[in-house]
C-alpha cells in the first residue's frame, strides 16, 4: 500500500484533527491548546513529543541521516467570516494561511512513518512551529536547538495555497529565490503642532508623511536594477486628533520585501537615509526603526530536485507542477534554509467554484480539506525516500 492510499484511509481522521484546530485557532508564540493537541495525537501515535521553545518535537526512526520534516501551526490575529460550521470561536484568532491544514498533514505523515519505522534507513525529525506570522517561531526553536541531538542534515515544508487553483498542483523553485525577505518598518515624524488655520506656525508631520511615502517609492522606481524585485508598502499612517489641529507628531508602520540579501541590505540602509533626509527637507526630526526581519527563503536546488522526484513517483492523480514560482510574501522557514539544505513547497488547496473566490489572509478564505492525504503522503514518501538515497 503507497503512503497515499495509506491517507485516504486516514481521511476522516485528517479532517477531524484540522477542523480541531482551526476551531480552536491561537495566535503568536505561544499556543497552549494546538501545542497540547499536536503532543496528544503524536503520543497517541506513538511519539514521543517534546518541548522545543515554544514548539514541539519528535523523532522516529534511529541513526543515520536526519530529515526535518517542519509545519507551522500559529494563526492570524484577525476574524473569520467563512461561514463554515467549524470556524474559530476566538474572533481575535483565524486560520486563513492555512497553517492548521500544515500541521494536520505533518500528524498524518507521522502516523504513517510511525507505521514503518522498522523500514526507515535514519531519522525524521518534526518541527510543529509556532509564531510563523510574526516571523519568530522558526527562531525561537532554532535557538532552542531544533537542528541539533541529532542534527539535520536537510528538511522539507509545504505551504498550502486557497484560490481558484485545482486540487493536484504542486509549485516550487529550484535554480533563484522561492519568497522575499521581511523587515517591518516604524517611522516617526516629530514636527511641531499648533492651529490649523495657521501652518506657517507648524511644523505639520501629516505632510510631511505624506512626502516620506511618496519618496520611498522613488527608491523603487529609480535606484534598484528591474530585475531585483523589492517591495515598499506603508500600511499604517497615524496623526492627529482633530480637523484643526496640525499635530505634534505622526507614524508611518510598513514592510520591506527584497528577492535577494544584497537587495534587502540596500533597501534597509536607503529607506532610513530618504526618510530622514525627506523630514529635515522640510524641518522635522525623524525616528527610523527597521527590524531585524528575516532573509529571503531560497531552495537548495539539488534537495528540491530530489523532493520533486520522489513526488512523481507517487503519481497521484491529476498532478500538476509548477517550477520556478516565486511569492514576494515572506516565510520565516527562511532561517531554517539558511542552515541545512532545504525544499519548500507549494501544494493547492483551491476550490474551483464561488469557494476559490479569496486568497490567504482574507476572512471569508476556505482551504479544500481534499489536499490532506496529498499533502500527508508527500511528506511521508519523500522522507521515507530521501532517507533511502542518503542512508
């Protein structure tokens, strides 16, 4: 029996393990109700977890080569207006990125390994990660050793994608940049308050806001070779309390996205050189942060090879691939590419109806459950193979 008959058997049980945990959807870091669900099922399965960071662990198998295997498990800080009977009962907490269909399919591959333990030639390690969305989780299980005792020698993740898109397609890169970096921006303008009737009087940082966002663009526009893809967007702008008054002060908050690290590099340094540059044009002072963020997800060409090989083998019905996708969104998988070889993958999870009609991060998004057993045999198969060719 393949990995994926193995799955549709266990179809119910996938679906009921992820309308669990999108019912009972947690944000951020810490996710004590998905945390001790994922440690149930994988001692049910006969696993044994273990805390790492904030996230879980678990191995099967012994010796050899290690394969991580990584699924996040963290929701968004938003409602869900999907309708469906099993939406999240926390309006402050959403699974619209699909990470609760991640971590069901990483339960569902465990299973399965757990199942032939006996014929794995070296080690899976999982990785059921927390606080993806805020960019922190990965770290916070790096620093807490995920890829040593026993140390990885590569790892493999799949993202699943809701949209009009068919159930069967498979996308990844291979040979430049899979998603763009991420750095979060926060830029305070001081200027200097006073009536609006009388702006000669002022220092007015709305205006001056204004002109910094207009600005910014221009280092899109006019100082990066077309061939980078970078991103500036501003998506908060706070000032002001009332119609008359010109404020004190105003905040701009945005992110910065580059396909390459020397992009991210320069667009950091020159986004704090135009800001502030922009404000004392016209007389005010500025306060630029840029956080640390994260670097662009970039596939080991070889290992991604691999994973796609062992995927064809399964020939699954109705399959189709997508190379050389690239998503200026970030993933902070990233920081686990950076370390030991790594493949990551999208897997659709569309609907081709009024179903498909939204995009991750939307409220009224929905995931097709039919992407589970895909998803579980994937993981399944090539660990199990990526372990034979390396052993």
């Amino acid at each position: 029996m393949s990995y994926y008959d193995r799955a549709l058997e266990m179809k119910d049980e996938l679906v009921a393990n992820r309308r669990y945990l999108h019912e009972n959807a947690e944000v951020g870091l810490t996710l004590p109700k998905t945390r001790a669900f994922i440690e149930e099922k994988l001692r049910e399965y006969g696993i044994e977890p273990q805390r790492c960071g904030e996230g879980v662990t678990g191995l099967i198998g012994k010796g050899g080569k290690v394969l991580l295997l990584r699924a996040d498990m963290d929701a968004l800080a938003m409602p869900e207006e999907s309708g469906l009977p099993f939406a999240s009962k926390d309006p402050k907490a959403a699974h619209c990125c699909g990470h609760d269909m991640h971590a069901t399919m990483l339960l569902g591959a465990a299973k399965m390994l757990k199942e032939h333990e006996s014929e794995l030639k070296g080690t899976i390690k999982l990785m059921f990660q927390p606080g993806e969305e805020c960019l922190n989780g990965s770290l916070n299980m790096l620093e807490h050793g995920i890829l040593e005792n026993p140390k990885v020698d590569a790892a493999l993740a799949y993202h699943v994608g809701p949209g009009q898109l068919p159930i069967g397609m498979f996308m990844y890169n291979d040979n430049s940049t899979m998603m763009f970096s991420n750095n979060s921006l926060k830029i305070k303008v001081k200027g200097k308050g006073g009536h609006g009737a009388l702006p000669q009087n002022c220092i007015d940082p709305i205006s001056i806001g204004a002109h910094i966002i207009i600005a910014l663009q221009e280092i899109i526009a006019r100082e990066f070779d077309p061939h980078d893809a970078c991103v500036i967007t501003v998506g908060t702008f706070h000032a002001g309390t009332a119609m008359n008054i010109i404020p004190e002060e105003a905040e701009l908050t945005g992110t910065l996205r580059a396909d390459t690290k020397e992009a991210q590099q320069k667009l950091m340094k020159r986004v704090k050189e135009v800001a502030e540059a922009t404000a004392k044009v016209y007389g005010a002072d500025t306060e630029v942060e840029i956080s640390a963020g994260g670097p662009p997800l970039i596939c080991d060409p070889s290992t991604t090879k691999e994973f796609v090989g062992y995927m064809r083998e399964l020939k699954l019905p109705e399959t189709m691939e997508y190379p050389n996708i690239s998503a200026s969104a970030s993933e902070d998988f990233a920081f686990v590419a950076e370390q030991v070889p790594s493949t990551f993958m999208y897997l659709s999870s569309g609907y081709m109806d009024e179903r498909g009609a939204y995009s991750a991060h939307n409220p009224k998004v929905q995931f097709n459950e039919e992407v589970l057993p895909r998803g579980a045999a994937y993981l399944a198969h090539c660990a199990q193979r990526w372990l034979e060719e390396h052993a």
